[in-house]
C-alpha cells in the first residue's frame, strides 16, 4: 500500500510544482506589464482582418440582357457545314464565333488548305460584326472600299449571321471551296440546324 501512496503524493507534488510556476509566470507577466513606464511604447494589437467590400448592384435601367449561342449549339453548326461541304467533296475549315467575335468552334477538316482556318474566322467575325452575309457585304466594298482595312475582317462570301430575338448572336464562317458562294451555302447550311 505505501508503494501507491507514494507514486499518488509524488503526482499531486508534481502537479503543484506545475502550477506554482505557471502562477508565477502569469503574476510575473502582470507585474511587468505594471511596473511598465506610463510613456513606454505598448504593442500594437493585431488589425482586424478587413471585411469584403459589399457587391455593388446597378440598377437594371443602366444594364442590358444579351441572347449567347451555347457551346454545343457551336459544335452542331460547325458540324452541319463540315458535313454539308465534305459532302459536296469539298476540304474547307469551318469557324463559329459569339456575338463579341470570340471564336466558340473551329474545324478544320481533311485536306483543308493552311489559310482556310484564319479566313473562316474572319468570315464568322465579319458576317455577326455587320449582321449580314459578307457576300452582302463584299458588295458594299465598292461605297467603302476602307471597310477592308478593319482588323481581323474579311469581306469575302462565305459567311453567315445567326440571330435570335431580332439580334446577332454569331457567325459563322466556311473557307477553303474554290468559290465563296459554295462557303456559304455550307455556312448556311450550319445556320439552318440551329432553327430547327
């Protein structure tokens, strides 16, 4: 029996020695802080962290909605006029891009020429830009010939708008057939499967 006494006296002494010396820290600290010159420098607490600014909402007179073709409606153009070209034996590179002119979609297909790929990208860009087909508007080249000199135009049949809600949304652009008139029937062909 004194065996566990001792070992339980042994823990309790422990334990007191334990917490007299935290005492002493804590009174040691506190009469630090006391004996502390009126003019000594105190250290700065932590800044509270700053809180997110509130979102800020316009009112709905100074905002506008705007229709977008999605993603997959892009791929089923696209596909439409790859596949009304490669049909026809024609190799062209089919481009669909949103309303701001940003390409969605771009397909190349086999045996298309190098510079079908830019030129069906201009197209798409050119057609949803004026609204029109740019066979429409190679001929207004003739009143303005510097409409030609806009980057990243061009005024070349084979390029279509698709609306919606009386609105451009896209364009698309077929390049690589030996006309422009055959780039755009496959164009409007990839805008005929988005009415259905």
């Amino acid at each position: 029996m004194k065996p566990t006494l001792r070992r339980s006296r042994a823990t309790v002494l422990t334990g007191a020695a334990t917490l007299a010396a935290l005492t002493a820290g804590v009174v040691g600290a506190v009469t630090a802080t006391a004996d502390a010159p009126a003019n000594a420098p105190v250290a700065a607490a932590a800044p509270a962290p700053a809180a997110a600014p509130a979102p800020v909402s316009a009112p709905a007179t100074d905002t506008q909605q705007t229709t977008h073709l999605s993603q997959a409606a892009a791929l089923k153009a696209a596909q439409a006029a790859l596949d009304a070209a490669t049909k026809a034996g024609q190799h062209v590179s089919v481009a669909v891009v949103d309303r701001d002119g940003n390409t969605l979609v771009t397909l190349r297909g086999d045996g298309a020429g190098p510079q079908s790929y830019s030129s069906a990208q201009e197209k798409a860009y050119t057609a949803v830009s004026w609204n029109a087909a740019t066979s429409v508007l190679s001929g207004r080249l003739a009143q303005t010939p510097n409409l030609k000199d806009i980057p990243g135009t061009l005024f070349l049949a084979g390029g279509v708008p698709v609306d919606a809600k009386n609105a451009p949304i896209a364009g698309i652009g077929v390049a690589g057939a030996p006309s422009g008139d055959l780039d755009e029937s496959f164009a409007a062909a990839g805008a005929a499967v988005l009415t259905h």
